[in-house]
C-alpha cells in the first residue's frame, strides 16, 4: 500500500510508517474517531488499489475518507468506484451519512471523481457527500434513468 501511494508523493517508508500506524490505530488524524477501514483490490495476488476511512467530527462530518489508491493500469476501470461504493456501505452502516475528503485544488482528476459520485465542495481543500448513500449509486445508472 505504502509502495502504490509513495508513487505519487516521496518516501515509500514515511508511508509504510504512516499507514501501518494508521491501520494499528496509533496514528490518528485530526478530529478522528475509531473505528476505521481499509479495503483492497486485488488482481491475483497483486494490490491493484486501497481505500481506508475512518469516523470523525471535522467539518461536522460524520466519516473521513482517508486515502484512495489506485494502480495507473486499473484507473478508468471501475476499481475506485467499487472502493468507493463499499467505504460507503461501511459508512452506512456506522449510521455515518456526512461523509468528507480532502482534495488536494489542483488535482482535477480526483476532484472529477467525487463529484462523479456524488461529492460537493466544502472548500479550497475538502469536499463532502452530505449523503454518502448518493455514492451507493452507479453514476451511469443514474444518466440513464434521468435521460
């Protein structure tokens, strides 16, 4: 995991350390609350993708998506939208509706994604899911019952 998010970002041991934290619940983001989640995709043996989440009060939401991973060769693939789809199942679960992530501005493609599915912007840096039951659902089903 820490390989596949170190691709984008420095330090493939910074991220082992911080992931391994994270999923041993020693490392905690602000407002975080317990519990957490993380789920893989895997192709074979091999990590294709990741999505970790956890529940909180920033920005008086209820959940956090915490990181989402993707391997270059399975993005457009639906792979981060069955990801996505179960962190929300889980969320839904823990009775966490108010769902937020932070974006970095400049990254268009994650920015299109979220919204894709159902995400609104908070702010410069954050978008949120005032429901994030609206990313249960199939993006091209909803075109279609629309059109």
């Amino acid at each position: 995991m820490a390989r596949l998010r170190a691709a984008n970002m420095p330090s493939e041991e910074a991220w082992k350390l911080r992931i391994s934290s994270y999923l041993a619940k020693e490392h905690h983001p602000r407002h975080a609350l317990l519990p957490r989640i993380c789920y893989v995709a895997l192709a074979g043996d091999a990590l294709v993708g990741y999505i970790a989440g956890h529940l909180t009060r920033r920005y008086h939401c209820d959940g956090e998506l915490q990181w989402i991973n993707v391997v270059p060769e399975q993005r457009g693939t639906g792979v981060a939208a069955e990801l996505l789809r179960r962190l929300a199942k889980w969320f839904t679960k823990q009775k966490a509706r108010r769902v937020c992530v932070d974006v970095d501005p400049a990254n268009a493609p994650a920015r299109r994604f979220y919204t894709k599915h159902g995400a609104q912007t908070l702010n410069a840096h954050w978008l949120v899911w005032p429901d994030i039951q609206t990313a249960l659902t199939d993006p091209q089903s909803q075109k279609k019952r629309l059109a």
